[in-house]
C-alpha cells in the first residue's frame, strides 16, 4: 500500500514539474506599434495584445547615432503622429508605463524609392507584425497547448494501465542456492 502511494506521489510530481517546464513567462498584455507613412508624416499607432489602445504612452524616434530626432504622446486613441525625418533607419521606441515598453524599426525611403513604388494613401514603414497579426487570438497556441495536455493525460493512463497488469501478472518462482522453491505463486484463473 505505502509503494503504491510513493508511486502515485512521485507520478503527480513529474507531472507538475513537467508543466513548470512547459510554462512560458506570463504577459500581461504585450505592447505592439505600427508606423505608417503618409506624404511627409509618420503616423504611429500602438496598442496592446487585447487590441485596446495604449494611450498617453511616451514615443521616442531616434536616429542610427541614437540621437532623438521626434518624441511626443500618443493620444486617447493610441495615435502620434510627427513630421517624417530624412531618409533613412530609425528606432521607435513606445513606452506605456508599467513595463509595457517596444521598439520597432522604421524606414524612411528617399523620394526615388517612393516613386518606384505604386503609390497608395499609406504605406507600412517599419518591419514586423500589423495590428491584425499581433492582435489575432493564438488559436496554434491554444490548439499546441491542449494537445500536450491530453498526450500528457494518455501517457499517465497507459502508464497507471500497464503498472496493474504488471502486478496482475504471476512472478516466477524463486529458488534458492540449494535448488529448493522457497516461494511459489501461482495465478489464480
């Protein structure tokens, strides 16, 4: 009885650390930016992981020399907007307070480069993911997530089954040196 308990005990065990080993840092809400070019003027919109806007947060451009070249504040709907630098590399870095803080790329193409290109009412001026994206509920995740889980609950059963017919099964005879039987068990049909 008291192995049995051990083993049950140190089976709830791996299974927890197994899930600490698992688990990934907790975001209470991941701040994204996305910087969109129209004519001379770089708009910036951030937002959180909900899709609710990060107003009042502090916005920082800076140059390669990592000079500031624009700072300001977004507005009640997450919204900057600042007059476009000369062309080139920049880094925009959003600070929502509370340890909400990114910083994305962002490009400013030359008059030639602009022209090459069909022109539209914006266009994308930094790398990464667009508000969609990085707002999009992680179905993968979740999907990944319970998978594991229920691998994780078959494994245990298989294991707890094959534990049982293990102890089912008759244990062969053990002799001693002397060749006698000193314990017989038999299976009972």
């Amino acid at each position: 009885m008291r192995g049995s308990m051990r083993a049950h005990a140190v089976e709830i065990a791996a299974g927890v650390l197994s899930l600490f080993a698992m688990a990934r840092p907790v975001e209470a809400h991941a701040l994204g930016a996305e910087c969109t070019l129209h004519g001379d003027s770089v708009r910036l919109e951030a937002y959180f992981d909900d899709d609710t806007a990060a107003a009042d947060a502090r916005v920082v451009v800076r140059d390669e020399a990592r000079n500031i070249v624009a700072e300001g504040r977004t507005d009640s709907k997450g919204v900057w907007s600042f007059a476009a630098p000369p062309p080139g590399p920049y880094r925009v870095t959003v600070d929502a307070g509370a340890g909400h803080q990114t910083t994305i790329p962002l490009r400013i193409p030359s008059k030639t480069e602009q022209m090459r290109t069909v022109p539209s009412a914006a266009e994308l001026a930094h790398e990464g993911p667009t508000r969609v994206e990085f707002t999009r509920f992680p179905w993968g995740g979740v999907a990944l997530g319970l998978t594991v889980i229920v691998l994780l609950f078959l494994g245990w059963r298989g294991l707890r089954r094959w534990r049982r017919r293990c102890r089912s099964t008759p244990r062969a005879t053990s002799i001693s040196a002397s060749g006698r039987n000193l314990e017989k068990r038999h299976a009972t049909p």
